[in-house]
C-alpha cells in the first residue's frame, strides 16, 4: 500500500510539473514572430522586466522605388528617417500588467506614429498586438516563427 500511495504522489508531482512548464511555455513571449500581413518579423525579448520588439526581418527588405534597404521614412522626425527598418525597436519595455499580457507603447512604421498597445498571448504560437489612437482601436494576430 505505502509503495502505490508513494506511486500515485510521484506520478500527480510529475503530472503538475509538466503541465506548470506548459502553462509556463504557453506565457513566454520570446522568439521570432510574423506580422499578420506577413510584412515582417520581430523579435521579442526580455527587457527592463518587461518586453521589447525589433524588426530582424522584412518580406521586401529592399525599397523597390530605392533600390537600398527599405528605411523608416515615415518617421515625422527627419532625424530618424533614415534608419533601417531591419534592426528598428517596435516596442521597449512593455510591462506586464496581467497573466500573458503586457502593456506600453507601440510605434507603427506604416504612418510613423506611436501608440497605446497591448500584446497578449493567446496561445503558445500566437500573440494579439492592440493599440489605441483615441477611441478607435484596432490590432492583428502574430505567428510565432519556429521554436
């Protein structure tokens, strides 16, 4: 009897320890993910006890009207017109505000504005960026690229 009561606690511990690291896997942010157009990758990482964002990959890296690595033109400071798109910060320091989501600033190189966001994990393979200008809000699904 002690040997199957000694079984049946070491089978449960292991049980709860594969479905915490699960649960643990599925909150993990980190890694390479697509946009939902597919336009982009961003890496996400670790920062200040939060997240960050930055572009490592674009569908056309190259500006076809350029012909040189596309920029964040859109940008409404001429300072920072001329950075490369691949390598530019999406996000820095979301924090988090509540299981598998974290909350910040977010800026969109499509009209080079920046914005209120969240990013929530939505499955272990999918994330859900938002972001609000005033009442109008919007947001799309990204993909986690590879493990």
């Amino acid at each position: 009897m002690a040997c199957t009561k000694t079984l049946v606690i070491a089978v449960t511990a292991a049980f709860l320890a594969a479905t915490s690291a699960l649960a643990q896997g599925a909150a993990e942010p980190g890694g390479v993910w697509q946009t939902q157009a597919g336009d982009a990758r961003v890496k996400i990482s670790k920062c200040g006890g939060g997240i960050c964002g930055v572009i490592v990959g674009l569908k056309e890296p190259i500006d076809p009207s350029t012909g040189k690595p596309q920029v964040d033109d859109k940008n409404p400071n001429p300072a920072l017109k001329t950075r490369p798109m691949i390598g530019l910060p999406l996000f820095n320091g979301m924090q988090p505000v509540a299981a598998n989501k974290w909350s910040g600033q977010i800026y969109n190189a499509d009209d080079g504005g920046t914005y209120a966001s969240s990013i929530s994990m939505t499955g272990p393979d999918t994330l859900r960026i938002e972001g609000c200008v005033g009442a109008l809000c919007g947001g799309e699904n990204w993909t986690r690229v590879g493990r």
